[in-house]
C-alpha cells in the first residue's frame, strides 16, 4: 500500500522546479491541472459514448494534480502530510496509507451547494492564484491550498475516480521518466523464451555496426544512399514531400531505436535479421504493421520537431513521449521507460543535425554501449 511519505518522496525526487519560482509554477500545477481535469468532463458532455478515455485521463491527470499539491506544501516549508491534516481535519502522518485518506473523505460532510465538485474546487483554485500573485502570507496561502484539496478530494471521491490508483500512477510515470538509476531493459534478441529457446546469432540485431550516409544525384533529384561495408543497404531515399526538409535522413532514428531501444522492426527487414526461426515473433513483432508503427513514430515524432530539431534541447516533451507508447501498445517495445525513449529520440535528432549540416558521415550503431555514435568521412 503507497503511503503519504512514499509519494511525498517521489515528488522531491521529480521535482524540477528551479528554486526561485517554485511557488509560483506549483500555483500554476494546481491551476492548470484542476483545468484539463474539468477538460476532460466537458470533452464527456459533449461527445458523449465516442469518447472513451475519460476514466484513464482522469487517473492521469488527478495524480498530476495531487502532484502539484504536495509541490505546493514543499515550497510552502510544509510536509504534505500538515497539508492533508488542515484540510481533512484528522492527523495525517508520513507512514498514513492513500487508501485510510480515500475512506477518510468519504465520511466527510463537505457540501457544496448542490454545485459541481469540481466547480468548486476550480473556485478554491482561483483564489490561490490570486493571492499567490498579491505575495500573501505564507499561513494564509497554507490555509487555502488546504481548503483546495480538501474541495479537489471530494472531488475525486465523486467522480470515482481512486486516490490509491491515481498516486500510484504517477508514482510509476515518474520513475519511467526519472528513475533513480537509467538502467537499459535486456536486449530483446538476449531475452530467453518461455520454451527455453534462444534467439539465433543470424538472427539478432547486430551488436555494433557502421552505416555510412552519403548524398547522391539521380537526374534532377538528390537521394540518400546508405552502406554497411560498401553493401547498399535499402533504397535510395528523398524526403517524399513537397517541401524539402531533409527526411532522406531519417534512417538514423531507427538505428537509434535499435541502439538504444534494441528495437527495430525496419532495421531487422533491412539487415534481413527478421527473427524467422520463432513465427510469433516473425509475424507479430517483425512484420509489416510493426514496421508501419515504427516508421509511423518517426515520422510523427519528425513532424512535431520539425522547427527545432531539438537542438539545446535536454528532454521530450512529456505528452509527446506519451503518445508514442501509444502508437506502440500491444508490441514488445511498450515496455519501454520514457526515459529510454527520450534518450532515443535526442540521440537520433543529435545525428539527423549531424548529416543535416555534413550531408554524409558514418553513423555507428552500438548496441553494447546502447548509444549511436557519428563521425564524419571526409
């Protein structure tokens, strides 16, 4: 069972607030949150049966919101225990269960009014921002960021939706995305098989292995051309749109896929390593519609970073890296941290920028140290 302490450990380890305007982004958290948690309920009303993801957003969101709460009390100089205390008006310590304070709010006479509980938490919302913009005493500040939980509590208890399962939730999006320690998942090709079988050598992704990218004329167009020792490798690509923007490149997403992710359904129809010998794994991971998905995220992924490259960038957007474990549900690369992902993408964005501005290099696939690595050749 998850504890105060537990999740108030997880958000100061999260926390990337700087300092000095942590109070003010934790007012903003609490604001913004308690929006898209109404979002939700009016993208419900009014599309009514065709939207489906109301509970699963609900979840995410409510734990994002209690988040920002237990960032509030810390930049307040308070445990988020004292906060919980104030507003429920029993004793909350450190080692007290999520699940004692969902039972605790739901013997709580709060009325309302007969109003929406969220609408009323959303009012609590707006008065913390107010004050918080007129630089109130941090006592009073205290006071009504505990009478907004108490309301976005009740709230929750209302709506159905967990507290247990919401902390929880976050908890675990937290440390895909932060862990304590980046430790690569086992390679896919290394992973033993229920049946004890192992995946052919002839089989596997290779461990390191050099492409090298080169520009070259076909009649009015300039193509793409890669080799592995002097071997083409796949066809000559142009961008494919009207617009020119250099996507001939894009090849070196999916070595950093495979570099990092050890997960390349395009690479292993390229290097001809489907995994053959195990039809499951032949049709279902291998296959045509798992080689779609992956040039889908690339191409999606491209799109969204199509301006910046993620030059100067240290991250992903989160939304942007949620989506992307969505276009992969159901494959063996959902089980995929965010953190994995991210370093995927900055990796291969880093070489896309390389040949972008070189317009040939070596890119060097390096499953072993689960990294990409490009160098000119002059």
């Amino acid at each position: 069972m998850t504890t105060v302490g537990d999740f108030e450990m997880q958000i100061a380890r999260t926390d990337r607030r700087p300092v000095s305007d942590a109070l003010r982004i934790a007012v903003y958290g609490v604001f913004g949150e308690l929006g898209s948690l109404m979002s939700e309920f009016k993208k419900k009303a009014r599309e009514g049966a065709s939207y489906t993801s109301l509970h699963q957003t609900l979840v995410e969101e409510g734990g994002d919101l209690l988040w920002y709460f237990g960032a509030l009390a810390k930049s307040l100089g308070r445990p988020y225990s004292e906060l919980l205390t104030a507003a429920l008006g029993i004793e909350i310590v450190a080692d007290t269960r999520i699940q004692y304070i969902e039972e605790a709010v739901r013997s709580i006479s709060f009325p309302v009014g007969g109003r929406d509980p969220w609408l009323h938490a959303g009012e609590f919302a707006g008065t913390l921002a107010a004050h918080a913009s007129a630089e109130t005493d941090v006592s009073e500040l205290f006071a009504i960021a505990a009478m907004g939980l108490k309301a976005a509590l009740v709230a929750f208890v209302a709506s159905g939706i967990g507290l247990e399962g919401a902390i929880t939730a976050n908890i675990t999006k937290s440390l895909s995305r932060f862990p304590v320690s980046q430790v690569p998942l086992p390679l896919y090709d290394d992973r033993p098989l229920a049946n004890g079988k192992t995946i052919p050598k002839d089989e596997r992704i290779p461990r390191v292995l050099p492409f090298e990218f080169s520009e070259t004329a076909v009649g009015s167009r300039t193509m793409v051309v890669q080799k592995v020792f002097t071997i083409k490798i796949g066809d000559p690509l142009t961008d494919n749109i009207t617009d020119a923007d250099d996507y001939r490149f894009h090849d070196v997403f999916h070595l950093a896929y495979a570099s990092v992710l050890g997960w390349s359904p395009v690479l292993r129809s390229l290097l001809k390593v489907k995994r053959k010998s195990f039809p499951e794994f032949d049709e279902n991971q291998d296959g045509a519609r798992a080689i779609l998905i992956e040039e889908g995220v690339s191409t999606f992924v491209f799109n969204q970073a199509k301006h910046h490259l993620f030059e100067h960038h240290t991250g992903v957007d989160y939304k942007l890296l949620a989506m992307i474990k969505e276009f992969v549900r159901g494959y063996e690369v959902e089980d995929q941290p965010f953190w994995a992902w991210e370093k995927a993408i900055l990796r291969g964005f880093a070489a896309f920028r390389f040949l972008k501005r070189e317009r040939k290099g070596l890119i060097t696939m390096d499953l072993k140290n689960r990294d990409i690595t490009f160098e000119d050749r002059a």
